[in-house]
C-alpha cells in the first residue's frame, strides 16, 4: 500500500531539460516533485543531504493542505504557492500538474539567489513540467 | 465567566479507520480538513495529508479539541506535533479488517505517555455490520497489545456516522478520565 503512484513519471525529455536547467542553478538545494499525498515522483539535489526526498514529499503534501485550507477559508481562493522564508534560504511550494494530476513542487535555494528569482525557477520549471502530457 | 477547561483529544488510526468522519460528526464547529486526492488504491478518493480539526463542549466547563492526524507513517511527523499536552487519546481500529497489531502497538508507543499514563480508548468503526462474536474476538486481540503495554483503556464499537454513537464514546471516556485535570 505505500507503493509510489506508478502511472506519474516525467518523460526522459523533460528530465534531461530540469537536469541541464538545474546544473546552472548554483544556490538552488534541490528541486522535488511530488503528488498532492505525499509521495516522492522525481528529484535532484546538490548538497541538502538532510533533505531526504521521501520526507520532503510527505511534508509539502501537509503544508500545501494546510497553506490550501488557510488560503480557502481567508481568501476565498485556492492556494497557488507557498513560501517559507528562512536567515539562511527559502523554499518555494508550488501547485503544478502531472499528467493532469495535481501535485506539489518544491525548490529550495540558499540565500544567495533572492525570492523572486527561486519564484521565477520554479514557474519555469512547473511549465516544463505541465507539458508533459 | 471564566473560559472552559480546554482539553486535546487525539485521534489517529489506520487510513478508512473514520478519523475524519468522527470529527465531522462530533465538531460544533465547521472542522478544519486538510484532504488531497490519493494517488494510490487506498478504497476512497481522498486521504488526510494535514491535520482534522474540531472542536466540542463537554459540558459548561470543558471544551475539546478534536485533533486527526494521517495514520500512514510517512506522516509521522506530524504525530510528533500534536504528541505535546496530550488529554486523551482515541485510537480507531476499522473492525471489517484483520487488525494490524503491530501497528497498533507503534501508535501507543508514540502517544501513551508512560509515566502521566494517557488516558486511551479504543473505538471499533464500521461495526453495525459486524457479529457481535467477531467484535469480542478483536477486543481480545487488542486488549493483549493494550496490556503488553501496560495501559488501560476500554475496547467500544461505534459508528462514527451517528452522533448519537460518537457522542456515547465521548462520554464514557469524559466520564472515566473526569478526575483528570488538562495538562495544558
Ligand atoms: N459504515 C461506517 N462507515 C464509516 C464509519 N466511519 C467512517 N465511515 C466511512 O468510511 C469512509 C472513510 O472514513 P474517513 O473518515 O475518511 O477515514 P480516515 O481515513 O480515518 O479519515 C467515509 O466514507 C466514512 O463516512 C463507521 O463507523 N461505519
Ligand atoms: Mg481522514
């Protein structure tokens, strides 16, 4: 029963492109993609040992529930992102679709890339991601 | 006025045990859910990934905080959350299944405080189906995991879809743990 979700891959291709994209991103942790349930679909890392990619899908899917369940019975609205900000990095959450199924996609950069531009990845990244299909 | 004694009742349990459904049908206020579609063939569409939040009066003087939490492990984390200042615990065991004893034994290991001896139930859901023979069986099952580990706690069916069932619960187990004060 704690088998992955089989049928959300990413196909080589668009593999290869988050590779090449990610290897000119210094300050970047890692970037994971991981269902809405919390398990792990694809991930690369530089450094970030502790972030162990299994913990990190199970802890955005909470967050991302949590930041969800705020941003529906405050705004009205559902979540798009969310961000945690710390002294020494920032880690983006952000909604995204696998072959059209809902899932969550984490980036993590240290603090020498600014907010915005961890921002800016990520959506790079999600658009690549979407096209998938 | 002085504000009610607020109490933290957890509640946690295999994925399907009725977390979420005992929370909606105890809160008296519209319960916080945090539920994502699954990926995985688990029998239902969606499964808690954050925290089931509600909230109930006891009586004038006690209110409790009903706290769900995912029964998967890889949520464990979150177990050690709501692990702090806990009032009591209620643990669900979905009694159409073969009982997970192991895994039964790893929750109270997490939640029963050893030395405050945490006050804990045991609650067999989706038993209206049930024979009574096979729900005896189970809570004897159970009550031998219970007794390894040293803790006292009453074995009841109920169907978490009735209020007047989950209410009962409630109830019993206030009414058990009444000389307890909250630890928070
Ligand atoms: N027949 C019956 N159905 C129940 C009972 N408790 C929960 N359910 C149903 O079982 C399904 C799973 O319950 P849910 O609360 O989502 O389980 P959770 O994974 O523990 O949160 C829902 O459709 C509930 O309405 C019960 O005691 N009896
Ligand atoms: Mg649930």
């Amino acid at each position: 029963m704690n088998e992955n979700p089989s049928s959300l891959r990413l196909s080589q291709v668009i593999q290869h492109r988050i590779e090449s994209m990610f290897s000119q991103w210094t300050d970047m942790q890692f970037v994971y993609l991981s269902t809405t349930d919390g398990f792990h679909i694809f991930g690369l890392h530089q450094g970030a040992e502790n972030a162990e990619p299994d913990k990190v899908a199970a802890i955005a899917s909470s967050l991302f529930a949590l930041s969800n369940t705020a941003s529906k019975n405050i705004l009205n609205d559902e979540l798009q992102v969310s961000i945690v900000e710390t002294m020494s990095g920032n880690i983006i959450f952000l909604r995204t679709h696998l072959n059209r199924a809902d899932t969550v996609l984490t980036v993590a950069a240290n603090k020498d890339m600014s907010l915005a531009k961890v921002r800016y990845h990520a959506l790079r990244l999600s658009e690549l991601i979407e096209s998938n299909d | 006025m002085s504000l009610p004694d607020y109490r933290k009742l957890v509640i946690i349990g295999d994925i399907g045990a009725g977390k979420t459904q005992l929370i909606q049908t105890l809160s008296e206020i519209s319960p916080v859910t945090t539920e994502a579609n699954s990926s995985i063939d688990i029998g239902k569409d969606l499964t808690t990934v954050g925290i089931d939040y509600g909230r109930i009066s006891l009586n004038e003087e006690t209110a409790l905080g009903l706290y769900g939490v995912p029964g998967q492990e890889r949520f464990s984390f979150l177990w050690d959350m709501v692990s702090e200042s806990v009032w009591g615990l209620m643990v669900l065991v979905k009694s159409t299944e073969p009982p997970r004893l192991d895994y039964l034994d790893r929750l109270l290991s997490h939640f029963i405080d050893a030395k405050e001896k945490t006050p804990c139930m045991v609650a067999l859901t989706h038993s209206e189906t049930v024979e009574h023979s096979e729900l005896k069986n189970l809570s004897a099952q159970i009550d031998l995991v219970l007794h390894e580990r040293d803790v006292s706690a009453p074995t009841l069916p109920i169907d978490c879809r009735s209020e007047q069932s989950a209410m009962l619960l409630l109830h019993t187990f206030n009414a058990m743990n009444i000389h307890r004060t909250s630890a928070t």
